[in-house]
C-alpha cells in the first residue's frame, strides 16, 4: 500500500499536501494540533477518503509517541513521512525571549526529529523516505527571523545527518519552499489577502508558489524510483534566491 503520514495536515500547505496525495492514491495519516483543521481536512476529502486523522502536537514526544501507536494499529509499513507542521515568530533579537525560541524550534526542529524516530520502523519495512519541510529562510534572512531561521537551518543539517545515519534502509531529504501562497487553505472563515500583480512579477519564473509545488516535489522524492537521492535540500523558490536584489 502506498501510505504517507504528513504533520501540520489541517491546514496551509500541510492540507494542499493531504489532499494532493489523497487524489494520487495515497493513503494519508494526518496529524495537526489543531483539531479545527483536522476537522475541516476531513469535510474536504470526504468520508470515503483513506484518511486517519490523527490530533497530534509534534514538539511533544508522548502525544508523537502515542500517534505512530494509533497509525501502527491500521498500517504495518510506511511509504513516506512528510514533516511540515510549522510555525513561524518573527520578532527583533534583543527582546526575543527563551520561551519563544524554544517553542519555534520545538515545533520546526524538535518535531521532525520526534516524528522521524517514532516513524522509523514503520518506514524501515517498506524502504520508505523522509521528506523535511524547511525554509529558504535556512539560507537567507530578513531582520527579526532568528528562531525560525535557525529552526530551519537546523533541519536541513537533521536531513542530512539522518540520511547517513538511516541509509540505505530509509532516505531523507528536505525541500526548502520559498513564498507559496495557503490564503486559500487555511480555515473556512478566515480570508487572506489577495496577491498583487507585483507579488507574482518579483519572481523569476512569474509566481508565486503554490503548495502543489512542494506536493509534486516530495511526491517525487518519496517515489523509490528515485531511490538515488538522499541528504538533499531543494530549494523551491521560483528561482528568488539566485536572485540579486542590489538597488
Ligand atoms: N507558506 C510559505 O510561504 C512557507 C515558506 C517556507 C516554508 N514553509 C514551511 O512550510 C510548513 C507549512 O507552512 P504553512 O505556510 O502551510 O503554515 P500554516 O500555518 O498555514 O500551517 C501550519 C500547520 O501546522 C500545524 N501546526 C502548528 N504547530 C503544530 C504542532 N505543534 N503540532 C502539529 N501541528 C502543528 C498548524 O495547526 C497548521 O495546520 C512550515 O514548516 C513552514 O515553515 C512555508
């Protein structure tokens, strides 16, 4: 069976992953903390949907621990582990407090690492893959991103480390998603903000990202035809990081 776990599932591009994946024939195990999300993720996909919705916050061991026991219970094997739950705090250095660094990379950096593990022998019988959600904030900045830069940096040097330690068993990669626009996939009453024509034009290739970007990205990566990569970061920008910005 081809089955993938994906965090951070409710909403944003962790939903936008769920419901590519459903429509490829995957099954999908989802987990958020955000049970709203989940809820709604469900309305989407529909009751037929092979879908196990899991309430899961991933910076905390016991509740990852006690989510791979309940997908263990449906599944004996895992295809592929997606770690996107996220979050992101921007706020200037000097009064950023330990509270909130340590809850950014809790969530962006302790998370994967959790999950990774709890995944590990599930995805061990089927050779399965790890795809880490980073950031092209891991490198490149603006002002006041400390925590989630670091946070993302981090798990780019996680996605190459585990590629050591886990091969040839398991392949990890990361992709690095630049700007991808979830206005249309966060909860039912929430409306974002349009894009401007300028949001789209800044961009080298004339948009912003959307989250089938990253889908068709880690579905490849996931795919054990190409069981050749591991340890890689890709970066999915729309080519805004060869970009030179100099006015
Ligand atoms: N949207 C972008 O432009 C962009 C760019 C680069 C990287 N990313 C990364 O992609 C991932 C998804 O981002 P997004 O824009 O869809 O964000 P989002 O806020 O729209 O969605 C994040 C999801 O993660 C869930 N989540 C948050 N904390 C959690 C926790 N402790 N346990 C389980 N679930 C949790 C949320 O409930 C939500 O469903 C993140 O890792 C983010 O850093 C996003």
């Amino acid at each position: 069976m081809k089955n993938v776990c994906i965090t951070g599932a409710g909403r944003g591009i962790g939903r936008g992953l769920s419901l590519y994946f459903l429509q490829a024939g995957y099954a999908v195990a989802a987990l958020d903390a955000d049970q709203q999300a989940l809820k709604e993720l469900q309305e989407l996909a529909g009751t037929a949907a092979e879908l196990l919705i899991i309430p899961c916050d991933v910076s905390s061991q016991a509740e990852v621990k006690q989510a791979f026991k309940h997908i263990s219970k449906s599944w004996d094997s895992l295809y592929g582990l997606i770690n996107n739950a996220g979050i992101s705090k921007f706020e200037p250095f000097e009064t950023l407090t330990l509270d909130n660094w340590q809850q950014v990379l809790g969530i962006n950096l302790t998370g994967p690492m959790l999950c990774s593990q709890a995944a590990l022998p599930l995805l061990r019988k089927s050779r399965g893959a790890i795809v880490n959600i980073a950031s092209t904030r891991a490198v490149m900045s603006e002002p006041d991103t400390e925590a989630y830069a670091a946070s993302k940096g981090g798990l780019v040097a996680l996605t190459h480390a585990l590629a050591i330690s886990l091969g040839p068993d398991v392949r990890v990669n990361c992709v690095s998603p630049g700007w991808i626009d979830v206005t249309g996939l966060q909860h039912s009453e929430q409306k974002g903000d349009k894009l401007t024509a300028n949001d789209h034009s800044q961009h080298p290739v004339g948009r912003v990202g959307q989250a089938e970007d990253v889908a068709r990205l880690a579905e490849f990566l996931i795919d054990p035809a190409n069981d050749f990569i591991t340890g890689q970061n890709y970066l999915l920008d729309g080519g805004m990081t060869r970009k030179m910005i100099y006015s």
